[in-house]
C-alpha cells in the first residue's frame, strides 16, 4: 500500500503552516480528522511507532490473568505470565490468522486456544499444541518457529505500555514532567475499578484527546458543572519537541473541591496529596491513547483507540486506594459522583459528535486559538513531528 499518497501529501504540506504557541498557531486541518488515507498513514506513522498504554496492573494482578484490547487493526492481549511479567502480544493465530481470543475477552487462563483450529498458546505466546501438523513437521520445529508477536513493554507507575517498534526509545524519559504527579498519587498501587467501554464513537481520536486537555470549553459546555474549576483558573506548562506529554492543571476555587452538587470532594482524600495538589486537578495525555485526571480524591484516566478516521472507541475507568474502597460509604458517594460524570461525558459526547460532523463542512476553517487552549498547540507540534518523521523515512525508503 502506497501510504504517502497525493492527497497525504497535501495534508502534510499543510501542517508546515501556522505553527508556534496559541498566539501564532492555527487548528489543524480539517482532513487530519477526516481523511481514510491520513488515517491509514497515520496508523503506521502515530500507532505502529508510540507507545499505546493499554490499562494498569491492577487489572491482571495473578499469574493468568489476562484482558484483551484493540488498537486499529491490532487485537491484543495484556497477560501476567505465571513468573509475573506482564506480556503484551498479539491475538492473531500464526497458523491462519484467526484470533485466539473474542473481542473484549478477559479473566484467567492456562493457555490460549484458537477455536478455528485448536492450536494453543501459552501465557508467553510460545506455541504449545497444533493438532495433526506432525505430517508437516516434528512438533519441535513447529514450536520454535511459531510464537504470537510480542510487543515491548514497559511499566510506568502502574500503567501498561506497549509498543509495537521493537526498537523504540524507553517511555520514561520523555514523560519526565508528569512522573512527579503520577508518583504524588500513588498511581502504581492504586486499584482500577468501573471500566466501561463505549466503542463506535462517531468521531476522530484527536478530537477526544483536545476536547479532554483544554479547559475553554468548559465555561460553556459543563457550565454549572465545572464552575469549581473554572478555565480562568487554569495554567498551562511549558512544552518542548522532547515531552511526551501534554498537561496543565486547574486551580480549584477552593481545598479539595468535587465535580458534584456540594462542590466538595465525597470520596476519601487520597493519602499524602499536599496542599497544592488538593487545590487543583491535573489533566494530561500521553498521545496517543490515554488521558489522565489527577484530582484530591481519585485519578481518572480514559483509553482512547481509533477504529476509522471517524470512529473510535473510548474506555473509561477510575482508580482509588485500598483505603478509598474500603472506607464507609465508598460505593454510595461513588455511584453520587459518577451521575454527575455521566452528564459531563454525555455532553462531551455531543460534543465531539458535533465537532467531527463540522469537520466534513467545505466551510470548516483552520481558526485562530485561546490562551485556554494552551495545550492544543503543543498537541499539534508532537503530532506534527511523527507524521513528518515517518513521511521522511518513507521518501528515503522510496529513494
């Protein structure tokens, strides 16, 4: 497949323009959210090169325990093997292609089995059983040739990486400016809990991540909602080509503020948060599939995977401490303050639908941004410097 088509070509050239930070900058064009044959590049040039984070620990906390999911094309399987190393691997049988696993599929296993024709994997990938091959082959040649496709791993306070470039550079180093965060709330021992999944979203990736990091919106979309933490009230940190994430806090109105009726927090403080971090909640995304919520009584974080151009799937989940869970009352103020969540994602939800049908209009503009989309700029730099990266390397590859 030719990938650096005319029409990527064209989109690409365009992105050179209207760089900077949001008093220069211009929004990206339309067709980087629209096009099928920018997607396309774009799975190899963003998705076949980053690391995906793909869930935490907590979710396959025993030997066996494994969940699946599916970035573009890629069913994947996240397993702690029975020495404790989690694994990510592919689900793709290397017999014929047909997935040891259904979609969605989670729990604890031995091994996995293609249903088309039986032949079993263990929690390491390596081959274990292939019926009727020996006519082929000793069963021992078949097995050292035949493994399911590892991914690199690597875990980041608690956080599930993979990474499909054998030969990518470690994730930890670029993420150096949200580490500190990530180790005040204790992210690493937390435990995830409610995951929900809401697949066949009828908009771009993208667009969910910059909906998630500014806090323009918010004035006006989540008013009345959002007014404990109000866009005049947010900061912005300074970013450069090296960061691997995007971020900016906002400042509370008041000490431990909640996004609920009583404007203040009715889970459980997270232990050893101090005062600042008390006063304020921190987003953030490392591009391109999660995006975090760091605030005084619960780290919150979504999964964000594309499925076309237009559709992704978005997955959600909530992560607290063994003394949060525990506490009196936790799972009333939790199902409390989740019905005030459900309203805010429903008006994102709208909002994003909204915002990618505006996207097909021949009259969608590349405008101009405000200082409270700070973080979209950034966003835009990072993403730039990938797609031009891997163009460059194609070009090369074509001579």
């Amino acid at each position: 497949m030719t990938l650096l088509t005319p029409e990527v070509r064209a989109i690409l050239d365009g992105l050179r323009e209207f760089g900077g930070d949001y008093t220069t900058a211009r929004t990206m064009p339309a067709a980087v959210y629209t096009s099928e044959e920018f997607y396309e590049f774009e799975k190899e040039a963003i998705f076949a090169r980053e690391w995906l984070c793909l869930g935490h620990v907590s979710q396959v906390p025993e030997g066996g325990d494994y969940f699946t999911i599916t970035v573009g094309d890629e069913p994947l399987i996240v397993a702690r093997d029975r020495a404790g190393e989690i694994r990510v691997m592919s689900a793709i049988c290397q017999h014929r292609a047909y997935p040891v696993v259904e979609p969605g599929a989670k729990g604890s296993t031995k091994q996995f089995r293609c249903s088309y024709h039986y032949w079993a994997y263990g929690l390491d990938g390596r081959l274990v059983a292939a019926p009727e091959m020996t006519r082929t082959c000793p069963i021992a040649e078949l097995r050292a040739e035949t493994r399911l496709p590892q991914l690199k791993v690597e875990i980041w306070h608690g956080m599930i990486f993979a990474n499909m470039d054998p030969d990518a550079a470690p994730l930890a180093p670029r993420l150096a400016k949200l580490a500190p965060e990530m180790e005040a709330y204790d992210v690493a021992n937390l435990t995830a809990i409610n995951h929900l999944e809401y697949p066949d979203q009828p908009w771009n990736w993208k667009g969910m991540h910059e909906n998630a990091l500014e806090p323009y919106h918010t004035s006006f979309v989540h008013m009345g909602y959002h007014d404990v933490a109000p866009a005049s009230m947010a900061e912005f940190v300074e970013w450069d080509d090296a960061d691997g994430q995007i971020m900016h806090p906002t400042n509370y109105r008041w000490i431990d503020a909640g996004f609920n009726p009583t404007g203040k927090s009715v889970l459980p403080i997270l232990p050893g948060l101090d005062e600042k971090r008390r006063s304020r909640i921190m987003f953030a995304s490392v591009l391109p599939t999660v995006f975090f919520a760091l605030s005084p009584d619960q780290v919150f974080y979504f999964l964000i995977t594309p499925e076309s151009a237009g559709r992704m799937t978005l997955r959600m989940a909530w992560l607290f401490p063994e003394s949060s869970l525990k506490a009196p009352g936790f799972d009333w103020a939790f199902e409390m303050q989740n019905a005030v969540n459900a309203v805010i994602n429903d008006q994102d939800i709208t909002t994003n639908t909204r915002m990618q049908g505006g996207q097909r209009s021949r009259y969608a503009k590349r405008g101009r941004y405000s200082w409270q989309e700070s973080t979209l700029p950034q966003m835009n730099r990072w993403l730039t410097l990938r797609y031009q990266a891997y163009a460059d390397s194609l070009a090369e590859r074509a001579g």
